[in-house]
C-alpha cells in the first residue's frame, strides 16, 4: 500500500523553510528597525495592488528637491558606485582627450519609497520616472564633447527602479569625449595616467560616495576591464579610488563645500613604432647624408653645400611633421631635444666648411700675391741686367742662405707661401703687388696679415696648416660626439619610469 505521509511531511517542512524566508525578508524591511519615517506604502487603508496605484501613492507627497533621510539615523545618505568600463577609444595626443563608453551603477536607500512586500509579494520592483525621484545626480568631470556634439554634464539613464524595502537602483551610461592631462616628456616612449572623475552634485553632508567591494577603503582598487586594442596605445591597468573636490560657494554664506567622487585611473603605453620608423630613422639617415660631405673635395663647393642645406631643411620639414600632432606647449620632449640636437649638429658641419672653405681662399691668396711678388721681383732684377746676361737661379734670392732658398724652391714647387729665414721679417706684398690680384683675394690677404700682426709668423703658418685640414679632425669628432649623443638618448628613452607610479595608491 501506499502511504503519503512522508511527503505531508516534506510539503509541511518545505512550507515552514518558504515562511521563515519571507519573515526574515520582512523583517529586513521593518520601518520600524531601517526607517525613522515611511511614506503611504505600509497604509493599511489604501489598496496598492496594482502598479500605477502603488506609484501614484508613493509619490503623493514626495519631494524629490530633499535627499531621502539615512536609514541608520542622522547623517547623509550613503550611495554605492560602481562602474562598468565597455571602451575606450579616439585617444588624442594634441586635444590631450579620449572617448569612453562606460556604465556607473549607483544604489542608495529611499525610506519614502517603501512599501509593504508581505503585502503586495507580486510586486517586488517598479520602475520610476527619473525626474520625478531624487537621484545623487552624478556628473562626469571633464566632458569635452558627447556623440550628439553637444557639451552634456551627466550620463543618460537607462534604468530607474526601487524595491519594496526602498533600495534605489540607478543606471547611468556616459559616452562621451573627456579631458585628459597628457605628460610628453617622454614622446614617444611614454605612458600616460588618465583619469574620470563621477561627482554627485549634492555635497558630502547630505551624500556620502561609496564602493561596494570595498566600502570602508578610499584608497586604490583594481577595476575590471574588457581586452581592447589601439593602433598607438596599449592598455594597462584599471582602478578606481574615492576623493573629493572642495569648492567654496557663497550661497551658504561663503562656506567650503566638499563634494565626493568616484574617480576611474588607467593607464596606456604608447606604441613607438611609427614615431621610430617616420622619424627617428629618417633623422638619423640625414645626419649621415651630411657627415659624408666631410669626404667631399672642398673645392666642389656646390656639393658640399647642397650637402649640408639638404639636410637641415628636410629636418625641419620632419620637425614640422612631429609638431602637428602635438598640442602647444612650453615644455621639452624627447623627440623633440633628438630632432634639434641633430639639426645642431648638421648646421656645425656647414659652418666647419664655410671656415674651411675661407681658410682654403686665404692660403690661395697668399700663394698668389707672393707669386706676383716673386715675379715682379724677378722682372726688375733682369730688366736692370743687361740683355746678354743670364742670371742664373741661385742667385734669384741672393738675402737668403743656401737651406732657405732649398725651402723657398721647395714651396714655390708646392705651391704653398714661402716661410721666411728664422730671424728674418716675413716678406709682405706690397699694395703694387696686391693691385695684381682680385678683391677677395686682396680683402683675405690684409685680414690674415691683421691676425698674422698678433699672433705671430710662427703660430700663424700652424693654425693655418691645422684649418687647411679641418675636414680630417671633423671626421672623427663629429662622428664620436654623434655617437655618444645617441647612445645617451637611447638609454634615456629605454629607462623611463613607468606611469604605474603616478597611479594613487
């Protein structure tokens, strides 16, 4: 046969566990235990059954221009935060700004809005219009732009709804373009810490901002986020941390305000990979263009000319391209120190050959106006011999030894100004000889005459011979200082602190 008992018994025990549930439930909403008032939700003489009926008496004598009184006593209202990122993207260097599209969820607690659950247990939430309720009304600062172009100053709403024992539930969505303060000391091997900051427009005596993981920690806490990707930055961490903003108002007597906030931190890397391979490559191969003009015969003038001028106006044309992608600022950059340094040094290897190349023209100049002198020298001593007799030409320069006039020989071979018997004045053309020769070459040869006045014969025939090889010094200097330069760069650029240390802890 048989016997139902055992499942009476069950369906009894099942019925006892579902009472003591809805009492525990009950007594979480229990005016008397959460609440120091209540509205007409537990008015036994209305009949709330229905929805519209329910919500029309709720708000009957509801002001939505009071924050709702706390349900621990005195004091502000408590309101839970927390956020849901879903992207971040348009990151803008120069507009020093990005777009996000993020869901806050904000929860606080309504004793007005409290209805008896025991009662109308069909009927666990209703849904209620945002301008009619009191909300935190949290604003998101910085807001640069939104998607319908217009400046906004809070998210859209899309869910409002309470439950029987007056927990508010808030869902804002904020996309928008906001600011961020972007730190290009280091471009293009940076990291930047941006921040957004949610703040409730109520001050914090009458609204007290809240984390739900963590409600009695203000400091770092680390935020879940989706994999996203950019072809410029890469993705670190996200958090958030509680702060506030102090104001100071005069419509309450000139009194500070304190407003509390929620803010989001994250932070993204840029990638280098286009700024090294535009840029720096290129500023590197143009060094080299002109550090080759050093092998260049000096005498092929317009060579080395186009040379040098090519490269220093296609690095301002490169510095120009990197500045267009940067907003105005007073501070130095990485990349932009490499860029003028290396134009530096590429305007150094012009004015090294504009010095070589005048040097060259005074050494030409001198051997000339000494060529004529030699000559004229020469024609007046036979015009003053009779035509018969040939001077023979050891006797050409009878005031110098037999070991000067080998060296005279041997100059006038090489083309190179004679250098004068020690102890003897040098032999200066006079402003006869000098008429023979073009002005450059007259104005050159006064003014080495000036710096040959100060310094001497001796120091000026060795600065001349060390300028006359400046290009072979050049070679080696410039190409060790170019080195060492870029070695200190890369170890600059390879070892910066990483923007995780900005982040608040």
């Amino acid at each position: 046969f048989f016997d139902p008992m055992p499942f009476y018994v069950a369906a009894t025990l099942l019925t006892l566990v579902l009472a003591l549930c809805g009492v525990a439930e009950a007594s979480e909403c229990d005016p008397t235990f959460l609440c120091p008032q209540v509205g007409p939700g537990y008015d036994v003489t209305l009949d709330l059954s229905a929805r519209p009926t329910r919500m029309e008496a709720l708000l009957r004598d509801y002001d939505k221009g009071l924050p709702p009184p706390n349900s621990f006593g005195a004091g502000p209202v408590f309101v839970i935060v927390s956020l849901d990122i879903r992207n971040v993207y348009g990151i803008d260097t120069k507009g020093e700004s990005f777009w996000i599209e993020v869901v806050l969820f904000a929860s606080w607690q309504d004793c007005r809005l409290v209805w008896d659950g025991t009662r109308y247990s069909e009927t666990q939430h209703l849904m209620f219009d945002p301008d009619l309720v009191w909300s935190p009304k949290l604003t998101a600062q910085g807001v640069r732009a939104t998607l319908e172009g217009k400046a906004a100053t809070e998210g859209k709403t899309i869910h409002y709804f309470g439950d029987s024992c007056g927990m508010q539930s808030q869902v804002i969505k904020y996309t928008g373009k906001y600011a961020c303060a972007f730190d290009l000391t280091d471009l293009p091997f940076d990291e930047q810490v941006c921040s957004l900051a949610f703040e409730s427009m109520w001050p914090n005596t009458s609204v007290i901002i809240m984390r739900s993981d963590d409600i009695n920690e203000r400091g770092w806490m680390k935020q879940g986020a989706p994999e996203m990707t950019s072809k410029e930055w890469e993705f670190g961490e996200f958090g958030t941390t509680l702060g506030s903003r102090t104001d100071a108002s005069t419509a309450f007597g000139k009194r500070y305000l304190t407003f509390d906030q929620i803010i989001l931190h994250f932070v993204i890397s840029r990638r280098s990979y286009w700024y090294t391979i535009s840029l720096i490559v290129p500023t590197i191969v143009l060094w080299l263009t002109s550090y080759t003009g050093f092998w260049v015969d000096p005498s092929v003038v317009p060579g080395r000319i186009a040379l040098n001028i090519t490269a220093i106006l296609v690095l301002i044309n490169i510095a120009s391209r990197a500045n267009v992608s940067l907003p105005i600022i007073s501070t130095s950059t990485w990349l932009t120190n490499f860029l003028l340094i290396v134009m530096v040094f590429c305007c150094l290897h012009l004015v090294e050959y504009v010095i070589l190349h005048y040097v060259l023209g005074v050494r030409k100049a001198r051997t000339a106006a000494a060529d004529a002198k030699k000559k004229a020298e020469a024609e007046a001593d036979q015009a003053s011999q009779p035509d018969n007799v040939q001077i023979p030409a050891s006797f050409q320069y009878p005031h110098l030894s037999s070991i000067t006039y080998t060296r005279q020989r041997s100059a006038e071979s090489s083309g190179l100004p004679a250098t004068p018997e020690s102890g003897q004045a040098p032999v200066e053309p006079s402003e006869k000889h000098l008429e023979l020769l073009s002005k450059k070459q007259q104005d050159k040869v006064k003014h080495w005459a000036l710096v040959n006045s100060c310094l001497g014969t001796q120091n000026t025939d060795r600065l001349l011979g060390v300028l006359c090889n400046l290009d072979m010094y050049s070679r080696v200097f410039f190409l060790l200082l170019f080195l060492t330069y870029l070695t200190i760069m890369i170890v600059i650029g390879g070892n910066q602190a990483p923007a995780s240390g900005r982040l608040p802890k």
